[in-house]
C-alpha cells in the first residue's frame, strides 16, 4: 500500500495511506448506483410529460440531469473531499501540499473525469502503477485521495492518560488548537519512534512560537513536547 507524506501548514509532515484502485472503485459503483437511481426516480416521477414537444424534453432532460453531471464536484465542495461513496468507504481526497484543496482543485478534478473514466478507464492504470495512485485529474490538480483510519486507538487521539494528582506546567497551552494538538501529536509520535530529532527540534519551537512559551523548563525536547501534550488535556478537560 503505498504512503503519501503530506506536509502541512505548521512544515509537518503526516502520513497517510494512499487509497487503493479497490477502494475507489467501489466507491465509484456506489456513486454511480446512487445517480442511476435518482434518474430511475425522476424518470418515473416526470413520464407524464412524454407528449411534450422535442425541445421542450431536451430542455426539460437537460435540466433533470445536472444533479447528475455535477454529482462529484458539488458533493466533493460540500462534503470536505467525498461524495457518498467515498463517505460509505472511508476515503477522502486530500491536497498533496497540505493546503485546504480549493474550488479549483476540485473543478480540475472533475473536469478530467472525463478522460480518467470515460477514456478506456485510463484512470485505472494511473492509480495502479503511480507512486501516489493519482489519476491524471489529481496529477493536474495536486491531489490524491487516502484512507481514513476507521479504528482509533486511545494512542492516535490528542488525549492523554492523566492522572488525578497532575499539576501542569504551561499554561498558555490553551492558545493551541484541537488540530494543533493533533498534529503536534501524529508528527512527535512518528519523530520520537525515528529519532528523528531536527523534527523533534522543528516542533518545540513551533509549539514555543505559537504557544508563546518564553522559556522552556529542564528537560529534552522529548519530555518538554510530552509535557505541552498533558497540559492541553488537563486545561481543556477541565474547562
């Protein structure tokens, strides 16, 4: 399975697991048994105006089938990065630069479904034998889609397993977000596994800046970073 480093906006790194031409297809089917039944539906619903004349069906048909032309794009927009079937498989398109993706990204993609799906299903080899499995419109627009882990471990939350007795060090933690405890936390479990320690170094002095922590107590990078952790829990547990 292949691995897609992205770095964030705070020169994180996170790693995710790039999803498969199993996962997308699926999701694909699902997509597409959804448009095919809201056409079943419309179908039914306006067959009574069958004795219109010829324009007025094109019209009328040209009209009923935008939810379906524009099915991907607008659900992709509203939904962060998944329409249903990707919702129902647990995957999600994801900017490869760590930026939000933009309407624009999301209109290049669509746009080249057209060549992606209906060229010979071209976009089957491009997922299988590219290093991010990215189909030429996620090539054009920067993007790929991965996996979302369904099964959470305690480990993988920005919880901390405090105890009743614990007494905080700083406070100004709370200045950080929910998604910056969260970061901090994915790229000081990876750095801390590596020893990788100019990650470890990066991080400290992000959490520093952003935290507005004059001075750091004694102690490695390690126990400080592990320690800004627990504060967060402890003051936004107990707020």
């Amino acid at each position: 399975m292949s691995e897609i480093q992205v770095n964030t906006t705070q020169n994180v790194k996170i790693a995710y697991a790039a999803a498969g031409v199993g996962e997308r297809l699926v999701a694909y089917i699902i997509d597409i048994l959804i448009k095919w039944g809201y056409l079943m539906a419309v179908s039914y619903l306006f067959g009574a105006f069958e004795n219109m004349d010829q324009w007025s069906q094109i019209a009328l048909n040209t009209l009923l089938s935008l939810p379906v032309i524009f099915y991907t794009l607008v659900l992709e927009l509203l939904l962060n990065g998944q329409t249903l079937g990707k919702k129902v498989m647990k995957i999600k398109v994801v900017k490869i630069d760590g930026y939000q993706a933009s309407v624009t990204d999301y209109v290049i993609r669509w746009f080249f479904r057209i060549i992606d799906i209906f060229f010979f299903g071209i976009a089957f080899f491009f997922i299988l034998f590219t290093k991010r499995n990215q189909r030429i419109g996620d090539l054009a627009a920067g993007t790929s889609v991965v996996l979302l882990k369904d099964k959470v471990k305690f480990s993988h939350t920005i919880f901390e397993d405090l105890s009743e007795a614990y007494v905080p060090s700083y406070p100004s933690v709370i200045k950080l977000s929910d998604n910056d405890a969260r970061i901090i936390k994915e790229a000081f479990t990876d750095a801390r596994q590596a020893n990788d320690f100019k990650t470890l170094i990066k991080l400290r002095t992000k959490i520093m800046e952003v935290a507005e922590i004059k001075h750091k107590k004694e102690g490695t990078d390690i126990q400080f970073i592990d320690t800004v952790l627990k504060d967060y829990n402890f003051y936004t547990q107990n707020m």
